[in-house]
C-alpha cells in the first residue's frame, strides 16, 4: 500500500451491491467504485433506460456552433437509470464522509476548497464514478463560485453514461476526465447507438485515451484509429474488458514509454491477476506456434505422429544432403526423454548433440501430450518431429 494514503472508509450498500472505496491524503481525496460482480450489480447494468436528470440542468452545456448540436444539448438530460440510481443508494454516506475533507476548516465567508476529488472506476464503477464526479462538481460549484472546481474523474473501460445534453455538461463542468479503453473491450461499445438521429441515444463522458498490449496509447483516437488499433475489423472481444488486461496494458505503455525510468506502484491483486491471464495466453500461444512448428516441420519432410499412432511410429525419412537414411525412429514423452537424456550422457554422442536433445526436451517440457522424435540419422543429427 501508498504510504501516502489512508483509508477513510468503505460504503457498501447492500439492496442494489453498491461498494466504494475512499481514501486521503495530503492534497487529494479519491472515491473509488467497484464493477460489475454479482448478478445485482448485472441487473444494475442492464437497466439501460435514459432517466430524466433534472439536476444537471444547473450546468449550462458546451457552447457549440452546430445549430443541432446546441438544440441537442440544451434538451433535458437524460442518465443511465441503472447508475444513478446505484450511486444514490450510498451518495449520502459518500457526501457525509468526502465534503469534510475537501474542506479547510475556516468558517465564515466564502468556503475553499483545499484538496482535489478524483472519482474511478472500472466498468460498472466507472459509470458510478461519472455520476458521482458530477454531481460534487455541480455542489462544489455553488459552494466555491468556481465555474470548474477541482474534480478529476477517470474511468476505465467504462460504458456509455448518458444522453448527449449530460455529456455536454458534465463536459462543462469536469473537464479533467479521462476514459481508458483497451482496443477490442466489448463494454465501452455499449449500450448500442441505433441512429434514428444524430445526437440521440447514448454518448460517453471524457476523453478517450485508447491503449492496447502492445504498449501503444492514442489520445482521442478518430475513426480510423480505432478501427486499426481498437479491433474494429476484429469486432469486440469480452476477455479484453478484464481488469487484468487494463492493468497490464497499462504497465507494458508505462515500459515503453519511460523505460526503467519509472515504475507505477501496483497493488498484489492486480499483479495477480495479471499473472493468471499471462498464463493462460500463453498456453493458448503456444499451442498456436507449436501447430506452426509442426507444418513446418512436415513441409521439410520430417514425418510427424500423433499419440494416437505411437505404437507404429517406426519409420525413415531421408535427411541431409548425401540422402542418409534416419533409424530406429523413437517416439518419446518428455518424461522419457529426459530420462534417456541421462542415459545418453555416457555414450558415444558428441557434446553438441547432447546440448540439442536438452534444448529438444526443454522445449517439450512446456507442452505436455506432444510427442517428440529423436533419432541418430546417418549425418549425424538429432531429428525433431513434434515440438
């Protein structure tokens, strides 16, 4: 943990699944909303109704010079039914908490605000988060008399919020928000825009600021950029939206970027969890190289047997430039080539054909079930068929 913060306290309501996390410290307060876990917090999302949400409409919008944006945007905005009602469940437990610490504790004339409100989330949180980093914008905004008070909000794979009026005034009103999307995630795609017209239906909040694994990050990406970067030709992809792939995105930019200049601290969760996706991709990765590995291997003219056939896999195929002829064709585990590897140990192989059968059975060792081919054919060489 941040030596930096402290934990103020958890709001948890338990009708609608609700949890946030607030913490503090010298010049900051941050709110942080979990995502979708529990089928509650499911139905919460699939409550996809615009609201009416008639207190934004404190906030002047955006000025525009499209004359049908403008009209669109001073419309009565409209909110994700599901969010709001979600963060009202626990906003009076947040307000009493948050407000005394956004506070100096003078009185008398006009109140100043002495640390800044950062609200996040992931996914479900992130939407919470949206709501939330409003309306204290909205409320700070009266207290203060500032136009823009110190409110930042960053969401990560958040979906769409509200109508094109809310997004224009929370525009107004929080202009430090940022919105993290891995390319491919399948929920910042959501809920889905029919256009019967333009500025209707559900648009997002914040800057985007689109990353992917590879270590790239564009900020607001346009149409084409997202399309070439974000999947768009791939279409959505679920597993992208998992916490462990924004950390991880966010941790290999961070590399790339800075280099070994500078580390994010990342709490042991999240590290695990990135360490279980790393493994599973890269159990389905191998398996991809390996089918690789195979057809090339067959296209060089080295016979390949499943487990299926081990029992017959005595065969010869001719190797090396004289046309020698491979024999005694031994079809293996991994278990029992590292055995015969000891074995072979004091016979008469040469030490780089020893070195290559312990690369072969390396190799092996991290697929199990292939079947590997040794063989002393008559240039010389071990023969590899398999992996």
């Amino acid at each position: 943990e941040d030596p930096r913060y402290a934990i103020v306290d958890h709001v948890f309501d338990p009708v609608t699944d609700t949890h946030a996390l607030i913490a503090s410290s010298d010049d900051r307060v941050i709110v942080s909303f979990r995502g979708t876990v529990s089928g509650t917090n499911a139905r919460t999302d699939l409550d996809l109704a615009l609201r009416p949400y008639p207190f934004a409409s404190c906030v002047e919008p955006v000025a525009s010079d499209h004359p049908y944006a403008r009209a669109s945007a001073e419309k009565v905005p409209k909110v994700h039914a599901g969010f709001v009602k979600a963060y009202w469940s626990v906003s009076h437990v947040i307000e009493r908490l948050v407000e005394p610490l956004l506070f100096d504790s003078s009185t008398g004339g006009q109140r100043r605000q002495k640390r800044t409100l950062f609200t996040t989330g992931h996914s479900l949180g992130g939407g919470l988060a949206v709501v939330c980093a409003f309306e204290f914008a909205a409320n700070l905004a009266s207290i203060t008399g500032q136009r823009t008070p110190a409110v930042q909000c960053t969401t990560f794979g958040c979906p769409r919020i509200g109508s094109w009026s809310f997004s224009q005034r929370f525009r107004a009103i929080v202009p430090a928000a940022r919105r993290f999307v891995v390319a491919s995630d399948l929920i910042p795609r959501t809920p889905i825009r029919f256009f019967k017209a333009p500025y209707s239906g559900y648009f997002h909040c914040g800057l985007e600021l689109l990353l992917d694994l590879d270590g790239n990050l564009i900020v607001g990406p346009n149409v084409v950029e997202n399309v070439v970067v974000g999947g768009g030709l791939r279409g959505p992809i679920k597993r992208m939206h998992y916490l462990s792939r924004y950390c991880l995105a966010l941790l290999v930019w961070c590399r790339r970027r800075h280099g070994a200049a500078w580390d994010p601290p990342v709490w042991n969760r999240p590290i695990g969890m990135m360490l279980t996706m790393a493994r599973s991709d890269i159990r389905k990765r191998d398996a991809y190289i390996v089918d690789g590995l195979k057809e090339l291997l067959r296209r060089e003219g080295v016979v390949y047997g499943d487990r299926r056939s081990i029992s017959t896999q005595t065969k010869s195929s001719g190797v090396g430039d004289g046309g020698g002829t491979a024999s005694d064709m031994s079809w293996l585990s991994a278990d029992r080539a590292a055995k015969l590897l000891v074995e072979l140990r004091s016979s008469n192989l040469t030490p780089e054909m020893i070195s290559e059968l312990g690369e072969l059975v390396r190799a092996q060792a991290l697929h199990e079930g292939d079947c590997l081919s040794l063989s002393t054919g008559a240039n010389g060489h071990i023969l590899r068929d398999g992996a």
